[in-house]
C-alpha cells in the first residue's frame, strides 16, 4: 500500500464568484427560506425600525407641529454613557431631528424580561418622550386616551 500512489484532487474552478458562494458540492443555488407562498422573514433591527415609524406616523397625523420633523434610526451615539444615564435618543430642535439609538433602548428592554407588546410599547415610549422633548409637550398629552386601557 505504501508504493501506491494517491489519486489528486482536481479543483473544480468556479465560472463566478456567486457561484463559489451559493453552488456548494454541485448542488444547484440554493432556493429562498420563505418561499413564494410565505412572507418575508423580517428580523429584530426592521421589526424596532417598523415600531419607531408606525408611531412616528401615528404622531404625526394628530400634531401638524411635526411636519417636517426627521426621525432616524442608529446604531448607538459616539458619547452614548453619562454619568447617571444613557441616551436612548437625540433632540435636535434646530434641524427638526430625532436619532433614535437602537442599542441604548434593546438593552433596556432586554433589562424588563416582557413580552412582544411590552416591548413595543417600550420603543413607543420612547418616540413619545422623544416627540414631547421636540414640540415642548407632555408626553401624555400627545395622544391621550390611547393607552387608557392598560
């Protein structure tokens, strides 16, 4: 067995990089996870993204002082830790902005161990604290009633 010699591998050469990454042992591309006939998966990052715009949205058809206004989403602010907080969001009342900052406001709902509602009424809170902070109002009186029923 020593003498006999070891067959070669013969290395397949890719025609396009695609291909290398999705067309592993000759099997075809792969096909989607969903399928046709399901919707898409959506992940943790859109579903916080949807949250932050339905509320946006919502704030916006009841007070017209928000015409204008810009919300966007971050990652996490360059200073986020101070002493005695983190910022979950940044007021900026010159541009008419707010930068909600995703990491700051998931960690402190992984801190409340809730549900699926619970969490979004915590990313809710925040627009809503965020919003009064814009136009000079009580977060409460944004939409009252709304959440007379908890």
């Amino acid at each position: 067995m020593e003498g006999m010699p070891r067959p070669r591998r013969v290395a397949r050469v890719p025609s396009s990089p695609r291909r290398l990454a999705r067309d592993r042992h000759g099997r075809g591309l792969r096909s989607p996870v969903t399928g046709p006939h399901l919707p898409l998966l959506t992940t943790r990052i859109d579903e916080f993204e949807m949250t932050i715009a339905a509320t946006a949205s919502y704030l916006r058809g009841l007070w017209p002082e928000l015409d204008g206004a810009v919300f966007e989403v971050a990652q996490a602010p360059a200073e986020a830790i101070h002493d005695d907080h983190v910022d979950r969001w940044h007021v900026s009342h010159d541009e008419r902005r707010i930068v909600f900052f995703r990491l700051p406001i998931v960690r402190f709902l992984r801190l409340q161990e809730g549900e699926d509602k619970d969490e979004k009424l915590l990313i809710e809170s925040c627009v809503f604290r965020a919003v009064g902070e814009l136009i000079g109002r009580d977060p409460w009186e944004l939409a009252p009633g709304r959440y007379r029923h908890f």
